[in-house]
C-alpha cells in the first residue's frame, strides 16, 4: 500500500455510522452467524437494495456468499455489548442471545432499532472485501430510540432526538 495504512484508517474513523450486525445462517447445519459491521449503506429505494463490505477473512464469508439470504440488524444505543459480541472471535457469540427467525430463516436480532431482511443480489470484489449488495424483502423497525455510533475507533450516543430539532 502506497499511502500510510495507519492514517489511511485515521482518515476513515472521522466518518461517523451507525453500526449493525449482519446475520445469516450456515447452509445444511442452518446454524446462526453474525458479523458487527459498520460498512453498510442504503443502494437504491427502487428497487429496494442494500449493501454490506466483509473482510475476505470473515470466517462467516462462505456461509453469507452461499445461503442466499441476510439480515441487517442495525444497533441501538443499548446495544454496545451486541456489537462488541460480534465483533469477537468467540466460537459461541450467539449463547444468550435473544432473536427469532425471519421468513427466510435468517436471526433477527432483538432489540433493534430495525431489521432488513434481504435476498442476495450480487458479491462483488472489492480489495481486500467483498460487497454484498441485497433486495430487501421484509422490514421490522422500532418507533424512536436512537442508534449506536462508531466514531475515530470508539463508541457514541446520539443526543436526544430533540436537541437536533431545536438547531433544525
Ligand atoms: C464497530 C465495528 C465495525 C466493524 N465493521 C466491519 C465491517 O464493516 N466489515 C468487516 O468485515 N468487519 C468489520 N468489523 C470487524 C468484524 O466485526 C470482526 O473482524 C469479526 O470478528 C469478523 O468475524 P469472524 O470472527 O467471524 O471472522 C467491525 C468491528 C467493529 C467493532
């Protein structure tokens, strides 16, 4: 790499997102997996489309390129321990977790601000990542609450929602 990688990923944590965990299931054992991810952004709104960035060391990557279906949980504020869960190596990140099944099988995870449910449209490469880009298919989402932030390699909470309305 020609540019310094350390302030290259400086440069990048100045951009503040939500974070979410994006979930699918190991064909034939229909075991869950789950991944922290912040590099996720809305595609197209007709039709419907949403993408995710993984590491191609992702132990998960197989499982996501193949079952054809995921979910992207985006975190609530409450939700620190959830990321940080999923963000681990831990052989068992899914002991005590709450979450349901969608109608494609995919783990929903409780307690978030919302949940898309998506089919796998395309993979694509891109460096050292593959993005994943998804027709969402089914939504649930939560009234209110405010999201989990990642800034410069540390967490952050929104204000209350009304703090922003007075500068508006
Ligand atoms: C806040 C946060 C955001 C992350 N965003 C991404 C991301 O967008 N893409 C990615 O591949 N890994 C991301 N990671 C790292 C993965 O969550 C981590 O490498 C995970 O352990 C990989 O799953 P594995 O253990 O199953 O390989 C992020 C980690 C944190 C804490």
């Amino acid at each position: 790499m020609s540019l310094d990688s350390r302030s290259f990923r400086k440069a990048l944590g100045c951009f503040a997102s939500g974070v979410t965990v994006v979930t699918t299931l190991i064909p034939g054992s229909n075991d869950p997996v789950g991944v922290t991810v912040s590099a996720f952004s809305s595609l197209s709104l007709d039709p419907p489309l949403v993408l995710f960035c993984l590491g191609n060391q992702t132990s998960s990557l197989e499982s996501f390129k193949s079952f054809g279906h995921f979910a992207i949980n985006i975190l609530s504020e409450h939700q620190r321990d959830m990321s940080i869960r999923f963000a681990s190596r831990n052989e068992d990140k899914w002991q005590g977790v709450n979450w349901t099944k969608g109608a494609s099988g995919v783990p929903l995870l409780g307690g978030c601000l919302a949940s898309l449910e998506c089919s796998l449209s395309q993979v694509v490469d891109g460096g050292d990542h593959k993005i994943f880009i998804g027709k969402v298919e089914r939504i649930t989402h939560q009234e209110g609450g405010s999201p989990l932030i990642y800034f410069r390699g540390s967490y952050l909470e929104l204000g209350p929602p009304s703090a922003l309305a007075e500068i508006i």
